[in-house]
C-alpha cells in the first residue's frame, strides 16, 4: 500500500465486543471508496480481540497483523490491531491508533456505529473539493435519521463517531486529552469537546458534511444509563478549565423559541438537589410553611431531568436519583481540577 495513496486511516477505540466489531467490519468492507485508499486501526482498550473478530478479518480478506509495508490489493480490507495493556480510557485508544496511521487524514468512529456504504468516499470528495480543510465532521445519526445531537448553533461538535482530522494537525495539537478519563471509576467525557476547542484555537480550518453519515444505536438505553450519563459529568469542570469561554457559549446550548438555553438539565439537576437541601434545613429549623413550597420547587426542577427519558414510569426510580448523582459529579470534577492544577494528578 503506497502511502501517497493512503487518504484515510480509520481509528476504532474498542472494548473488544465481538458483535459490535463485526458489524462495524463489514460496513467498512463495504465501503464505495476503493480499499488502498484507507487502512482500519482497531485499538483495544485494555481488552482482546474475540476470535471471531479474527474470523471476519481472514473472511474479508485483511489480516490483524498486516505490516505497513504489504501492498493491498483492491478487495482487501487492510486492518491492524493494537492492544493497551490496560484501559486507559477512549482518547488514549484513539492516540495509540493515530500513533500508527499512516494516511493522510485520521477518521475517526466508535465501534458501535454503523457507516453508509459512501461514508468515506462522500468525505474524501468534500476534502478534494477543498483541499485547504484541516477538520471534516460528518452526520451522526440515529435509527431513523435524526441527528444524535441537536444545538442552538450551527457549529460542529467533533463527535468522535464521525471525524475526519488532518494527522499533521493533531499530531501538533497533542492528540486527545487522557486526562478526561478516570481509571477508578472508568468515567469519560468531553476529551472530544476538548480536541475540538484545541483544534479551533490552533487556526484549523473546519466544515461540516452532512452527506458522510455513520448511524448510532440509541443512547442511554439501559435502565442503569441515566445516572451513567449523570457520572460522566465530572469531566464538566475541567473542560470548563482549559476552554472557559467556549465552554459557556457552545456546551449544551439549546434553543427554546427566541431563547438560547444554557446547559438545561445540569441546571435543572443543581436546582433540584438546592431545593431539596434547602427543605431540610427548613424542616429541621422548625420552618415547616417552607418546607412544601421547596418542594415543589425541586420538582418543577425534575421535570425537566426527567423529560429527558420521556417521562417513562419504568425509569422513574433511577431518574430520580440523576439530579444527585449529576450534582455530586461537578463537585468530585471540581477537587479533580483542583488537584491537576496542584500537580497531584497526571497531566495527561
């Protein structure tokens, strides 16, 4: 495979599960864009490949172990394999696999999505169109076609699902952030917000193709996931920290009517858990007439948590503990913070 030909190298963090890879390799192996011109990385976190994975590469005709120098025929799908020795969280996986590409455009996705057959060819036209482009985002979506995400802004998000970056561009930025990442508890977040602001502050050149489209299962599915998600929000305070004023005008901006809403269900959740808190003390001080008046404060502040899950009935027991899961992460992300400012945690 010559490298001047070598357009994109795909980088895939995993946590090895079978049946996510093996679907995400054939939609690759499917790929319109002819296969000289992309390589796939697949990059372990702290897990093996399942030998099935092996299984589909010999079907599809590449190989885990394929040496750069090998020439690749046509039909070949080119995939290589690299292993962390141990978790170390999605943005050190994709910074082990950028290590090793060779292409002239990292793109990265996640295991769990699934790319249309033109994915790579409809974002390899767009950078040809425009050369000068440092940072492609493409569309993800969800069954059915709506988009993941949606913001007040018309501004790209970097969601690592579907990003295209010039290697040279983020070999100079420093890659992804590790440190949004939490050994202990394997909490992660943000460290793409993070490369995108680090990317926009460097000069890149960026636009968005809505026509490379990958698709994502839905979100949050599980009956524990809302106060995963509500977790993750610790990474908040160091985003916060390294980008504060982006952090403030393109994180969670929403738009209601004529209204720009920042960060809503975070707001909502702090709510909640003051007002709750505030009841308490009046109950305990003897101020009983305030006491229902909180309280229905903190549950005008819930409603709008749990509209997140549609009001489901069936998630209600856990959704009602989000506002105080979510309120206790800000506060460990803030002593995190804290704590790499004083040196006492990694930098990266």
């Amino acid at each position: 495979m010559s490298e001047a030909s070598l357009l994109f190298s795909v980088v895939v963090p995993s946590r090895g599960e079978e049946a996510k890879l093996l679907t995400l390799l054939e939609a690759l192996a499917r790929q319109s864009l002819p296969h000289e011109r992309f390589e796939v990385i697949v990059a372990l976190d702290g897990a093996d490949a399942a030998p099935a994975v092996d299984a589909k590469l010999e079907a599809l005709g590449g190989r885990a172990d394929v040496a750069p120098a090998v020439a690749a025929r046509p039909e070949v799908l080119q995939v290589r394999i690299v292993t962390l020795e141990r978790r170390a969280g999605p943005g050190a996986a994709r910074n082990r696999g950028a290590a090793l590409a060779r292409g002239t455009f990292l793109a990265f996705t996640e295991d769990d999505v699934t790319p249309e057959a033109d994915w790579l060819q409809r974002a390899a036209e767009r950078l040809e169109r425009e050369p000068a482009l440092d940072v492609l985002e493409g569309l993800t979506v969800k069954p059915g076609g709506r988009p993941v995400h949606r913001q007040a802004q018309d501004q790209p998000l970097f969601l690592p699902t579907n990003l295209f970056v010039r290697r040279a561009v983020f070999e100079a930025a420093g890659g992804y952030d590790e440190r949004f990442f939490d050994a202990k508890s394997g909490v992660y977040f943000r460290e793409d917000a993070d490369l995108g602001f680090t990317l926009e502050d460097r000069g890149a050149r960026v636009a968005r193709e809505p026509g490379a489209v990958v698709t994502h299962p839905e979100e949050h599915a599980r009956f524990l996931d809302p106060l995963r998600w509500a977790r993750r929000h610790e990474m908040d305070p160091l985003l916060a920290a390294k980008h504060p004023a982006l952090f403030r005008t393109r994180v969670e901006v929403h738009r209601l009517g004529p209204l720009r809403v920042r960060r809503p269900i975070v707001r909502a959740s702090v709510g909640c858990v003051l007002a709750v808190g505030v009841a308490l003390v009046a109950a305990v001080a003897g101020a009983r007439g305030a006491v229902v008046p909180l309280l229905a404060v903190a549950g005008a502040a819930f409603l709008p948590v749990w509209a997140k899950w549609r009001f489901s009935p069936l998630r209600l027991p856990v959704v009602l503990l989000v506002p105080f899961a979510l309120t206790l992460a800000l506060v460990r992300g803030r002593v995190r913070v804290q704590r790499l400012l004083s040196g006492r945690l990694p930098t990266t």
